[in-house]
C-alpha cells in the first residue's frame, strides 16, 4: 500500500487548541462508508470500507480496510477541535498496515461530523498536507453515513416519526384500497426499545386505532405484531398485513401532497341505483367531471339548474316530458354552470384527504302528482401516490359508490 504517513508528534499544533467537550447525541455512534487511497503522482488508486465509531466524548475508534489486504486502525488518540449545534471537527489519530499487517507508521485523520436536514455525514481524510515529499502524497479520504447511535439504535429511530401508506385487500382496483395506514413510530430508549401505535381510516371515514407496542428497534428490520396484524418497519418504509384469506394488507406509500395534474378527473360508479324510488336522471350523475388545479386543489364548475317545470313555448321537450303534470325536466348549463350533479370536492394536500357532495335527481310518482326528488350523497376520500380513491355514501335511501380521482 503506497500510503505516505506522518508522526503524531507535534500535530495537534497545526489545528488550534483542543476543546474539553462533551458531544451531542447527534454526533455520537457508528459510521460506515466507502472510502479512496490514492496518489496524485501515479496511477495509484486502492477502494476499501471504513468502520468508525465516536464516543460521546469525541474519541474515534474502528478500522478501514483496503481491497488490497492494507489497513488502518484508529489508535485511540484524539482532540475534539470544534464542537457547534450541527458541525463537529476531531483530529484521530491512525495506524496503518500494509496487505501483510506490517505497520507502515501512523498519522492524523481530518474528521467532519455534519447534521443537515437529510441526516448525519462524516467527512474523513488523513493529513499528508505537511508532507515535504509532495510527489508521494497519499491522501485516504472518504464520507461515511451514521448508522446508529452510541446504543446501536439506528438513526432513522433516535427522533419520534409518522410514516403514512395505504391499506388493500385482494379485489380489483380501484376496489381493492380499503383505506388510509398511519404508523406512529416513537423515539428509542437507550436500550433500542420503541413505542409503535397505528390508526387505520376506512373510506367511510371511521378510525380504528391500534394499541402501542414496545418493540426492539436495534437491528435493520423492525417488527410490531397488532393483533395478529405484523408490520416490518424497515428505516422509512413498511409492509405487512393480516395472516388471514382476505384480510388486510398495508405498506407505505406516498399520501397527500398536491395535485400535480394540470387537471383532474372524477367518476363515481353509481352502476347500481335500484335503492331509489323512481327514475334515477342517470345522465346527471358525476361521470368523468373535470376540475381545475390551482395550488395543488381541486376547482369545479358551477352547479347547472335542474328543476321540473313548465317548458317555455315552443321548446323542444325531453324524453321525461309529462302531458298529464304539463312539466318537463329542465336542465339550464347558460353561463358556465355545465357540472350536472353539483359536485364539490374540496381537497387537503397537506391531509391527504378529500370530502364534498353531488346531487342525485330522481323523478318519483306519475302522472299530475311526478316530482322531482333531490338527494344529496356524501363524499370522502384520500389520494395516495398521486391518485384519489374515494365512497359515497347516502343513507336514506342507503346507498355507497366507489369514486376514484386521476
């Protein structure tokens, strides 16, 4: 291993005074990464892997290996530089190996400890920059990702959390989402030990809330057990489900956000309205109703004027026209009032929810005594990966429909 190496002796100096520090929960715990050896004066260039691990007091401890058998092993000397509320600057020292674990020397490693908002980082590079011999400069540099704390616990569990995603069963889409999973996933003790609870949200809006587990949170999967429900929480995703023929399934999955279609499409599948008395005005039922987004929501067109009424002079009647009553079904769409069933739909990015309303029209009795009978038919929904999924539901008549939105 061509590796340049420099005394300990003397090479704190360079750096500034030490600082008596205590480190942030933040900073401590295990690192691992991919790492690089090379030289600026050849071809020279060895890949190998870094292990480290920081105490809380800012000692550095692990090893790098090389792919070509070397290696360096933290020898327990330190001093912590500079301590901040998201940047950590330690100076360790390093013994190296060759590919026959012959010692080659030692020296000093440049290590940046970084908190950003996607999570924690080090910057690792050992110090040949007072080398005299320029042209044999070997830096080893490399950036590691922390992947636990001081207690094992991986990082993704050291802060409480929320993770969103959808519950299904075995059906036909869109049939097959049942409704909105919500996993809430509590902060690890010291000992790798988390709180675990769940709220399932159907599409008739009615919650049921799990339980919350303790659960060993130590290792690369994570398992909670609801009832005979078992999830696997792996870093930011889950999946999982009941262990029996037709029961749930849940996974994440992305929910909410805004729309980001130039437009949106409604249809509800009311295929089946033999609930109700009468005859059902089909044709003025929600069926590929166009929205506009604007910020992410969800605009519809105004309501058209639907009445049963005497019909001006010569017009020309509908195919519901009554001699005997002297009415006719009068549907006005003058002025931009084309949505036929009134539906309204007003969506939450931030939710992920939708809820809103339509109009169902039914010409009920004959003859002088037909009128026309409003129903007004409840929405409520949820958009997950980017599509809604949504009942309606009435309740006298009881009626329920699958709406979707895309």
């Amino acid at each position: 291993m061509k590796k340049v190496l420099m005394s300990l002796t003397g090479a704190v100096g360079m750096f500034g005074a030490s600082v008596a520090a205590t480190l942030p929960e933040w900073a401590v715990g295990s690192f691992k990464g991919q790492v690089l050896n090379w030289c600026n004066d050849s071809s020279f260039r060895v890949y190998g892997s870094a292990s480290l691990n920081v105490a809380n007091n800012g000692k550095v401890s692990g090893n790098i290996d090389f792919n070509d058998g070397a290696s360096g092993k933290s020898s327990g000397k330190f001093e912590v530089l500079t301590v901040s509320d998201d940047e950590i600057w330690i100076t360790a020292g390093f013994k190296w190996y060759d590919e026959r674990g012959k010692s080659e020397g030692s020296s000093w490693g440049n290590i940046t400890i970084l908190r950003t908002s996607s999570g924690v980082s080090m910057e690792f590079e050992d110090n040949d920059d007072v080398e005299e011999d320029w042209d044999d400069k070997c830096p080893v540099a490399g950036t590691l990702t922390k992947t636990g704390s001081g207690s094992n616990t991986p990082v993704v569990w050291q802060k409480a959390r929320t993770l969103m995603g959808v519950a299904t069963r075995a059906l036909p889409p869109p049939y097959n989402v049942q409704g909105l999973f919500e996993l809430k996933c509590g902060k690890a003790n010291k000992q790798g030990i988390a709180k675990v609870s769940a709220t399932f949200m159907g599409l008739d809006g009615k919650k049921t809330s799990y339980k919350a587990q303790n659960i060993d949170v130590t290792g690369k999967t994570a398992t909670v057990n609801f009832n005979g429900m078992v999830i696997a929480i792996d870093d930011e995703s889950f999946k999982g489900g009941e262990g029996l023929a037709g029961g749930l399934s849940v996974q994440s999955a992305k929910v909410g956000d805004n729309w980001t279609g130039r437009g949106a499409t409604v249809t509800v599948d009311a295929d089946n309205v033999s609930m109700f008395a009468g005859t059902v005005l089909t044709a003025l039922l929600p069926s590929n109703e166009q929205a506009e987004v604007s910020g992410g929501k969800w605009s519809f067109a105004k309501a058209a004027s639907v009445k049963w009424a005497q019909p001006k002079k010569d017009a020309e009647v509908s195919e519901y026209y009554s001699e005997a009553a002297g009415k006719d079904l009068v549907v006005d769409t003058s002025k931009g009032k084309t949505n036929l069933s009134g539906l309204k739909l007003t969506y939450t990015p931030k939710k992920g929810t939708f809820k809103g309303s339509f109009k169902v029209y039914a010409l009920e009795g004959s003859g002088k005594k037909t009128k026309l009978k409003k129903y007004t038919v409840n929405v409520i929904g949820f958009v997950v990966d980017g599509v809604g999924y949504g009942e309606a539901t009435l309740k006298k008549p009881a009626a329920s429909w699958t709406v979707t939105v895309e």
